[in-house]
C-alpha cells in the first residue's frame, strides 16, 4: 500500500513540504549535511513558536475572564407567581392596559381609580383637586408595586393607551376626564398636555391614530361624537392636544360605533356602524373637509363602491350590525369580522368581498381570536345564547367559519369574555367563563357560580375547570408578560353597582399556576391519557408571542 505525506483531517500537523513549516524534527540523514549552528537555529525557532503560542492563549483567556466581570450578565426579572394590591373604598372602571412602563422589558399595568389618597397617603387636595379624585396608576408586572401615580379632576369618562406606538408622539395614553383631555408618558405618568374637551362634543372611544395633518412632524389624533342628531369628528394636534381645523359632520344620523382603518394600499378609512350597516368614509375627504391639504391616497377598489350621491362606501348592509372587529390587534389591512343580529360575517378588507357567513341566534360577547388549527389563520371564538340560561361557546374556523369545536356552559352573570395566550407549538390557549350545567342543579346560575376555563386543542375533549371568583369582575385580560414567556392573567374587581366605592382588587396570577389545583374534565370520547397526562401536558406549555 503507498504512504503519503500529504495533512490529512485525523493526521494535521503532519503537513507542509518540509519539516520548518510544520514545526516536526528534520530526519536524521537530513541533519548530517547541516551544520551544528542550523541545527540549534531550528530548535531555538521551535521553542519560540511554542512560548508565542502560549503567551497569545494567556492573553486571551485573560481578556476573556477580564470581560466576564467587567460586563455583568444580564439579570431576568424576578417573579412572583402571584400578587394582588387591594384598595379600600375605592371605584374603579372597564379599563386595563398592558404596556412596558419602566423599560425592563417586562410588561406592566395601568388602571384607574377613584380615591382620596394614593398609596402614598398624598391626598387629592395636595394636588389641589377636589376629594374623591382619578387617580392613573402604572404597577409593576413583576411584583405589584406603584411604579407611579397621577391624580386628575374627577370624573372619569374613558382611556385608551397604546397611541404612541409606531408614532412620534412622547406620550402614551389619553384620558377624558371631568371636561379634560389629558396625554401621559407612560414610563413617568408625566401628563405631557392638558386641553378641555372640544365644545360641544361628548367623545367615545376609541381615539383614531391618524397621520400628521398639521406638518408639524408629529402624528395627530381625531375623536368621534355622535348623538341622535349627527356624528362629528374633530382633530387635535398630537403635540399640544389642540383642535387642528374645523369640525367635521361625518354623517347626518346617529353612528353606534366607529373605528380607523388602513387599507393594505395605505388607505386610511373611518368606518361607521349604522342602523342599515357598515360604511367607510376617507379620511382624505374628511381632512379636506376640515381645511387640510396634504397628500393621502384613495383605495380604488374601495372607491368605486361609493354610491353616486354620497362620500360614504358601504361595506356591509345589514340592519342588524351589532359589532365591528378588525381581525387580530392590528387595523392594517386586515380582514373585518361583523356580528349581526343573527349571523357572524367575515369580509375581505381588501375588496370588499364576503369570505363566510356563520348564521347565530344571539351573541353574548365580544368575540376574540385565536389558533385552533395549524393553517396560520387567526380563528374566532363566539358566546352563542342558546336559552335557558345557556351559552354555546364555539370556535369558528378563520379561513371557512365552519365549526372546529363547541361547548354549552351555563351563562354565569359577570363572566369575561374569551381569551386566548398563542404557544410555540402554533397552537393557542383558549380561556373562557361559565359553569358545567352537570355542576349545579339549578339552570340559573349565581353569580358566584363562575368558573374559568382552559382549552388546548391537541387535547380537544378535555378541560382544565380552575376554581370560582367570588368578586364582581370590572375587567380581565390574559396576556404575556414577557417577549415569548411568563403568561398570565390580570383580574381587576371591585363593586358590583357602577360607580360605587368598594373594594378594588387589582391581581396577577400565572396561567400555569391553576394547573396542579385545576379539575380535568372530559367533555366527549377522549384519548388514553391520565388525569396527570393533560396536566403535565398544560405545565410544560412554551408560549410565544405571534
């Protein structure tokens, strides 16, 4: 067999074309034709290679374990599984928002009360408002505690955080409150600007993100009134919360709801709920009749559907609109979901187009959103009344509206709509309210007869039952707390009478925290798996965000 010379994987140092380059001894007969000043130039090259190989492996581990010090490894956020803050003699209100507050990537949360005093026992007449006064807190998602407090003039009418996202705006969140406007930072609860309200106009949400109408490189907002005579739309100025042009008469009679939307051309639509449907208005027009020049473009296969004597657009003509709902967070260019009095219709947001029709008898909530299936296609979840104090909670499929799963519970007073936390596995956690009718032997439920529920859909005959929430529930939201972690749902409670003092409960508690003390129930013929199988299967969920 020939033997080679030539460096090979298993064999690398044994390489080069002679014995110098490779740093090997020269053979024997090589040396005896060398001098013995060669000989010992050889040997001493070698030793220096081997002292800079050694100096330079030195020198790296220590700038290695130097840096290791010097640059501190990140901390994560340190958790409590649970935490609740209590207020006594308090109100609060249907308002919640998950925003990142103190910039630890952690998300935190904002509501409002009516108190005398913040946790810090600073009165509201050290403020100088008038005692009970709102009171804006921001607390930390990780353990509760005030992050800040903000007291304003007393009453309140409505919030809406969110507004600087994808803006130039420096603040966050506005408030209507006593006959006040008021935009806060919400990393310092710094009210950054304060105006009265429009004259004359009695807004509702939710506040419409427009672009910069005024040129003055800020993005500006637009409010909706409407009463039994007109609907109007004012604009204010993103940087001060002055009114920007004249206002506007969007249409002549009463609008139920409305909500900006964003064509996937860029168009920007106003959309207005109606007694006889659905219907969009440019905001292009709008702008312009409010004295604005400026450039925003028209969707032409939205455009050619307005009708010959109006500006308005018809979307979809019912008598029945009961609901509007972009599908998914975002309003751009996405499709739009519309609850009638007697169907569930999901319409192109892009030519108009009806894509399914699901017919209903009556819908109890708000529906929400989530993944059933694989199809990458956010499904829809409905609370059907069905009578006799029964709901019918069903999971539509997002590409066909046929049915992919249904339930009845019993309709307990005061449950939260559905809820739905996405996981890696290109599934959603579904959570929803209610009671097994098998549970009670009576078909009207109290209101103490609430549970809460959770699905997952590889185990579809199977539910996690957790155990009752006594309190009367203001408002509730299942989100995640960290970029692809920590989920968990945030109750926040209090009186039963609107605007009543009571006791305000704002609570945490992690999603998987339920599981060991949850219920396994078996709604159907479900697979050989244990009772600790589906729990086991719930605790090792990874969730992340979409």
């Amino acid at each position: 067999m020939e033997t080679t010379d030539r460096a090979t994987e298993g064999d690398p140092l044994k390489g080069g074309e002679d014995g110098v380059e490779t740093g090997t001894a020269p053979p024997a007969t090589e040396l005896k034709g060398k001098s013995c000043k060669e000989v010992l130039g050889l040997s001493r090259l070698t030793h220096w290679r081997t002292a800079v190989f050694f100096f330079s492996l030195f020198l790296c581990l220590t700038i290695v374990f130097a840096f290791s010090f010097i640059i501190p490894c990140p901390v994560r956020p340190q958790y409590l599984i649970a935490w609740n803050r209590t207020f006594s003699e308090a109100v609060t209100y249907d308002f919640l928002a998950i925003e990142e507050a103190n910039k630890d990537k952690v998300m935190d949360v904002l509501f409002v009360r009516k108190d005398t005093e913040d946790s810090q026992n600073n009165t509201c007449g050290d403020a100088g408002l008038p005692s009970p006064c709102v009171f804006v807190l921001a607390v930390d998602g990780t353990d509760g505690k005030t992050l800040w407090e903000r007291p304003l003039n007393p009453e309140f009418h409505w919030a809406q955080c969110g507004l600087n996202e994808n803006t130039d705006r420096n603040w966050d969140c506005l408030l209507s409150h006593a006959d006040q406007l008021s935009a806060i930072a919400k990393n310092s609860g710094e009210v950054k600007w304060q105006q009265p309200q429009p004259t004359g106009l009695h807004s509702t949400l939710p506040v419409l993100s427009v672009p910069d109408l005024n040129t003055d490189e800020v993005s500006d907002v637009a409010l909706v009134a409407s009463d039994n005579t007109q609907t109007q739309l004012v604009f204010l100025s993103g940087k001060s919360g002055v009114q920007i042009g004249s206002t506007v008469i969007l249409d002549s009679t009463e609008t139920a709801s409305h909500l900006l939307y964003r064509t996937e051309k860029g168009s920007y639509y106003v959309l207005l709920q109606k007694d006889t449907g659905l219907y969009a208005l440019a905001l292009w027009r709008i702008a312009a009749k409010a004295g604005f020049k400026i450039d925003l473009t028209a969707d032409e296969h939205w455009e050619k559907n307005a009708g010959g004597t109006s500006d308005l657009v018809p979307v979809y003509v019912s008598d029945s609109v009961k609901q509007v709902l972009t599908v998914g967070e975002k309003t751009d260019a996405s499709n739009l979901l519309l609850v009638t009095g007697d169907k569930v219709a999901l319409v192109d947001g892009n030519n108009l187009q009806l894509l399914w029709s699901f017919n209903t008898t009556s819908v109890l909530s708000k529906p929400s959103f989530g993944h059933f299936n694989k199809d990458g296609l956010l499904d829809v979840v409905v609370e059907e009344d069905i009578g006799n104090n029964t709901k019918r909670v069903i999971i539509l499929d997002g590409e066909s509206g046929g049915v992919l799963w249904e339930v009845n519970l019993l309709a307990s007073p005061n449950s939260p709509r559905p809820a739905s936390i996405y996981t890696i596995k290109s599934f959603s956690i579904f959570m929803f309210w209610g009671m097994m009718p098998s549970e009670t032997n009576t078909t009207v439920p109290l209101t103490g007869d609430r549970r809460s529920y959770m699905l997952y859909p590889l185990y579809s005959k199977v539910l996690l039952e957790s155990s009752n929430v006594m309190d009367h529930i203001i408002s509730f939201k299942a989100t995640l707390l960290e970029g692809g972690r920590h989920a968990a749902y945030i109750l926040l409670t209090g009186s039963a009478t609107e605007g009543a003092e009571g006791t305000v409960v704002l609570s945490k508690r992690k999603l998987k925290q339920d599981v060991p003390l949850s219920t396994v129930l078996r709604i159907g013929t479900s697979g050989p798996e244990t009772n600790e199988d589906i729990k086991e299967a719930f605790s090792r969920l990874r969730f992340s965000d979409l």
